[in-house]
C-alpha cells in the first residue's frame, strides 16, 4: 500500500457580498460553477449527493453539513488507498452586509502526497480570490464553466511565457496589468486580477473570468463566462486557442 499522509489546510477570506449571497456561491450548483471548476450540481440536504464534471472527468460526494447561510460541507468517497478529501465552509456575516468566510480542506493523500499537498496549499487561495472577483464583480449572474486543455509543454516556465505573451502581457505580469488578446477572430480586452508565476493567471473582462492554470507544463482553462455562451462550442474554441499559442 503506498505511504499516507493526514492534512488539513485552513484558509480564511472577506467578502464584500452578504452571509445569502456566499451560499449561493459555494452550495449551490450555478453558484459552484461561476467560481470553481467543472460543472456542479449539489442535492441540498446532508447526505446528498454533490456531482462535478470536467471533459475526462466526474467526481462525485456526499453533503456532510448543510446549514443555511452559516455551514456547507462535503466528502469524497474514500479511494482503494485510503485517501479521500473533505471541504468546509464556515459563514460568517459582518457589519456592514460583508462576509467571513473560512474554508477548511482536510483529508488524506497517496503516493506523492507532498507535490499534491504543495498544490492545494497553493490552488486553493487563488480559488478563493476567483469566488471574490466573481462575488465582487458578477453577483447574481451565473456563469457558464468552459474547460480546455493544452498540448503538454517541457515545463511550466514555457507555458508561463506563452500564455502572457498570447494576453498582450510581460512575463512579470501582475494584477491590474491590461489584457487584450484575440479569440475566435476578435480582440478581448480586460485586466489581470490574479497573477502567480508560473501557474495561474486570472484575467477578468466585462463578461467573463478567464483562468489560466499550469502545472508541470501542463496547461488549461477554467474560464467562468457571464455570457449566453454554448460551452461545449466554447471549449472546442479554446482547445483550438491553446493549440495555437503552444504551436
């Protein structure tokens, strides 16, 4: 059996938006979908079932708290080598009609657990800061997730000054940097709002949040669109985008 490991991060975030609004957020599927990966679907009650799917990829859960603007939680099935991951969501209301909200990420890693722990130690605040923008930005409206995957690259630092270099951007690029890129034959135009070299850009536009996210030379989108968009023509256009800019 491979080697184990117990973990547990704890990550804590302001919201300008109110306790209702956060929950809507991360326990509801639209809500789910507008900040966080794939597409979701969430039964409401504890012991339901929580559902996401990426292109080669479903997951599924089990609802283990649900309290109404105050806690959400959820649970992987535990795999064949004992490791599984459980979330939290812990509301808070603020003066003011802002919100505190804590997230706490626990469960159990396999095999090359410290590569997989370095990155949810690292995804999960840039996740975060996606469901502020979006909460800061989008409240209300929910968003059409577009999932596309890139060629495989050496290394991360390719993929890096690829992508920056395809958005009008330096490879320093930081937040409040302007973007403007084409796609599908015309000029986007926005601002980097999320920027950690060489694995994440975020870059927010009048009707979308477009995510970036690399590891080991691997490379994909989990852009969030605020648009009556049809995704899975959406994907096939960004696949193609991908395989463009990484020719």
């Amino acid at each position: 059996m491979s080697e184990t490991h117990a973990f547990e991060l704890t990550h804590d975030i302001d919201l300008a938006a109110t306790p209702e609004q956060v929950w809507a957020a991360i326990a509801t599927g639209p809500g789910i979908d507008s900040w966080f990966m794939g597409r979701n679907e969430i039964e409401p009650h504890v012991g339901g079932e929580t559902r996401m799917a990426m292109p080669g990829f479903d997951a599924t859960g089990t609802v283990t708290a649900y309290e109404p603007g105050h806690r959400f939680g959820y649970r992987s099935p535990e795999a064949e080598d004992g490791s599984f991951m459980a979330f939290e969501y812990l509301i808070e209301g603020r003066d003011g009609g802002s919100t505190s909200l804590r997230l706490v990420h626990s469960g159990v890693l396999a095999g090359n657990w410290e590569d997989e722990y370095d990155a949810l130690r690292k995804g999960n605040p840039l996740y975060l800061r996606t469901l502020q923008q979006y909460l800061e930005h989008f409240a209300g409206r929910t968003a059409v997730p577009v999932a596309a995957f890139g060629p495989q690259q050496a290394d991360q630092d390719i993929v890096w000054a690829a992508v920056t270099e395809a958005c009008g951007l330096s490879k320093d690029a930081k937040e409040g940097d302007a973007v403007r890129l084409t796609f599908g034959g015309r000029e986007i135009s926005g601002v980097v709002d999320t920027a950690l070299e060489p694995s994440f850009l975020g870059v927010r536009t009048d009707d979308a949040l477009l995510r970036f996210v690399g590891r080991h030379g691997f490379i994909l989108t989990g852009h969030h669109v605020f648009a009556g968009i049809d995704r899975e023509t959406a994907e096939q256009e960004w696949t193609a985008w991908l395989a463009e800019v990484f020719n």
